[in-house]
C-alpha cells in the first residue's frame, strides 16, 4: 500500500506537469494534439519519479524499463484521450456542463489509468528479476 501511495503521488506530480503544459500547448495545437504531446511530458516525468522514488529496487536494465514504460502508457494515453473527448465533447454538452468543460474533461482523463498503470509498471517495467 505505501509504493501505491508513492506512485500516486509521483503521478500526481507528473499529471501536474500534463495538466499544465497541455494548458499552454492549447494555445498552438488543437486539443487532442495538445492532450497527447502533454501526456508525453508527464510520461517522462513519471518515468524519471517512478524509477527513482517508487521502484528503485527494479533491476531491469533501463532500456527495458523505458520500452515497458511506454508500452504500458501508450495504452493510458488511450484511456486518458478517450475519456478526455467522451466528456468534453458528448457527455457534458449533452448535460449542458459548461465549467470549463476541456480542463475538467483532461482532469478526469488523467486520473482515470493510474490503477492500471499501477499494475503494469509493478508487474512488468520495473519488476525485479
């Protein structure tokens, strides 16, 4: 229970650094490119964490590590972007939610992989031998 408390935060961190920087991208980019290119930002910054502070005792070589990592978050990329369109662009204009419905869309996007995030990265990026 306590490493899922650490990844939980080391998670909450890196969707900080998503949330935000999909924020900025917004500016540029349309809001799926702008949802995908920040959720590779807090995939690295989630790596970096989750090495370091969650499962350090991994003892999978680091080109391992990152191939499992991203194989597991491109999957949450997935469930983050379609959660992310289903509410903001179907559900809340249909219930007629208009608080800043992208925002809370992408904040329930992010939220909704960490379980199985979770469960992949312990049983198979940062697995010890």
């Amino acid at each position: 229970m306590k490493k899922f408390a650490y990844f939980a935060v080391a998670g909450g961190i890196a969707a900080l650094f998503n949330f935000v920087s999909r924020i900025a991208l917004s500016q540029i980019f349309t809001y799926p490119v702008s949802i995908v290119i920040a959720y590779l930002i807090g995939m690295v910054t989630a790596f970096l964490l989750n090495r370091a502070f969650v499962f350090p005792e991994g003892n999978e070589s680091v080109h391992k590590q990152v191939g499992w990592f991203v194989a597991i978050n491109a999957l949450a990329v997935l469930q983050t972007l379609g959660i992310s369109l289903l509410l903001a662009k179907w559900v809340f204009p249909t219930i007629n939610f208009s608080f800043h419905p992208e925002m809370v869309a992408h904040a329930v996007g992010i939220v909704v992989p960490i379980f199985s995030s979770y469960i992949g990265h312990k049983k198979f990026t940062f697995r010890t031998k």
